[in-house]
C-alpha cells in the first residue's frame, strides 16, 4: 500500500512538472517540415570569403560566427521548392534551434522550433513568426513593424537575429547562383 501511495504520488509530482527544455524534431523531420516527404533534398555547402563575410554581416546585424554555412535545397523533379537552414543559437545560456525556410526568391516562408532548452515560457510562439514572414530583410528589426514578446524578449531578438543572419547569407551567396 506504501509504495502505491509513492507511486501516485510521484506520477501526480511529475504531470505538474514543467517540461524545462525539448528536442521537438529530428533533422529529417525538420527537411520533411520544410518541403515535404517526396522531395530531394540536397546539402550546399558555403564559404563565404571576407567580402561576402562583411556583406552579410552588415545586411543581417549580426556576426557571423562561422566560416562554413549549410543551406538544404528542397527539389522536386528538379525544380527548387525552396532553401532552409538549421540555426542553432544560445538564447540566454541555453541553445534553441530553429529550421528557417525561404521561399526560391529567397523571402522568409516558415521559421520552426527544433530545440528549445530555456525554460518554455520563454520560448516564442510559433504565431510570433508569422509576422515575419514575407518581409523584406530590411524590414526585420523590432522598431519596423516587429512586435517583441513580454518575457522573451531575449529569445525574440536571438530568433530575429537568426533569421536576418539567413536570410542575408541567400542575398549574398545563393540569390546570384541561383540566376546564373
């Protein structure tokens, strides 16, 4: 009779227990988010040089951090569906991270948490993002449209940053090879 009264009384402690951080979808998961199950996906890898290193940063805000980024394209018979990237970032001093999908002009389709370690109350809302989409990059910055979140506010801006920072990387390095 004890240890079924631990028992409950454990299982009843640990529904109420907040969920402190989450892994939410693996990477092949997160490819089939960002085009679909039937579609290819292929890696490109990029090494900008210190012109193009400058030029991202200036564009994004942001420092750039790496001298290699992936990019995933999504194809399907061919025809691109579209570029995603898998940014992971320390929010305050936990990582999150976060698949970011552009459309193939290179405008801001879909952003999705794949990670989040902080505490959840902390994490924005995936109705957040969708004030982003479709703007231009210049447009990105909270005093241009962009509502923070009470009591995630350092998220908010490591998330926004994240999302210059790709979308900026496109400007730089694919949108021209993508035209040639």
């Amino acid at each position: 009779m004890q240890t079924l009264r631990l028992l409950f009384f454990f299982t009843l402690l640990t529904a109420t227990m907040p969920v402190l951080s989450g892994i939410f979808y693996s990477k092949n998961e997160a490819m089939e988010l960002a085009f679909g199950k039937d579609a290819q996906v292929e890696v490109q890898s990029l090494f900008p040089d210190e012109q193009q290193t400058a030029s991202i940063e200036q564009q994004a805000k942001v420092k750039l951090g790496s001298g290699m980024l992936t990019f995933y394209v999504g194809k399907q018979q061919d025809k691109i569906l579209g570029y995603a990237a898998i940014e992971s970032i320390t929010v305050r001093t936990k990582p999150e991270t976060l698949l970011i999908v552009l459309t193939p002009e290179g405008e801001l389709r879909n952003v999705t948490t794949l990670a989040f370690h902080e505490p959840p109350e902390y994490q924005p809302p995936e109705r957040w993002f969708e004030q982003l989409y479709k703007k231009p990059l210049a447009d990105m910055e909270f005093n241009k449209g962009i509502d923070g979140i009470s009591g995630a506010t350092l998220s908010a801006r490591a998330d926004l940053d994240s999302v210059r920072k790709i979308m900026a990387i496109y400007q730089v390095m694919i949108k021209n090879q993508a035209t040639h």
